[in-house]
C-alpha cells in the first residue's frame, strides 16, 4: 500500500551527480513514495501490481506533497485522511501550531538523515 512521499533530499543529488538535482526534483512535484506491507509474500520481476483500493479522501502523494512543499495552508487536510502515517500527522499538527504561532518540536517527515 503506497503510504506517503519520499522527500528528495541531498542523497538524491550524489546519487544524480548533481547537487540541484533533489530542488528540481521538489519543483516539479516529483515526489517518490513509501510502501507499507499489508499482507506477507513475495514480489518478482514481472508480477502484476494492480490498484485494489482508493481511499475516499482523494489525496494522492502529489498532493501530500504538494501541501508539503508549497501549500502548507492545506495541512489540515493531512489529518482527514485515516491512514496518513503518524509522522504526517505530527508534522501538519506542528505546522497548524506554528501557524498559530504556538510553539512546537517535531521534525520534518519523510527526509533522510543528514
């Protein structure tokens, strides 16, 4: 089950050789996505991968993403969707407090450690 972005960061670049590469990455809404496991087994080369499922809250990765990037008004709209994971949902609850100018602590979702 696809379960939210992957956030380009600076690893992306070295892989790329090119160390603008993670920021145009981000400009084009390119994001790319984790998967959770529901049910044990295997996958090989050339298995069919099919949509079972679309959740009824309407939001895909681009717009996770998009809300995260650019649209950050929009982060209650994280907290709506029931599977979201729990690091989205901190990150849109810290940001709706930031907003507020309440204090917060979380970190960033989905980014690699530098």
């Amino acid at each position: 089950e696809v379960s939210e972005p992957r956030i380009p960061c600076w690893r992306l670049g070295v892989r790329m050789n090119d160390k603008l590469f993670p920021r145009r990455f981000t400009e084009a809404l390119r994001p790319g996505s984790y998967f959770r496991l529901i049910v044990e087994g295997s996958v090989g080369a050339g298995d069919e991968i099919r949509v079972v499922e679309r959740p009824a809250h309407g939001l895909t990765i681009r717009h996770v993403f998009r809300i995260y990037t650019r649209d950050r008004d929009e982060a209650q709209r994280l907290l709506t969707a029931p599977r979201m994971s729990e690091s989205w949902k901190r990150w849109a609850l810290d940001w709706l407090q930031k907003s507020k100018g309440q204090p917060t602590e979380t970190a960033e979702p989905g980014c690699c450690e530098s």
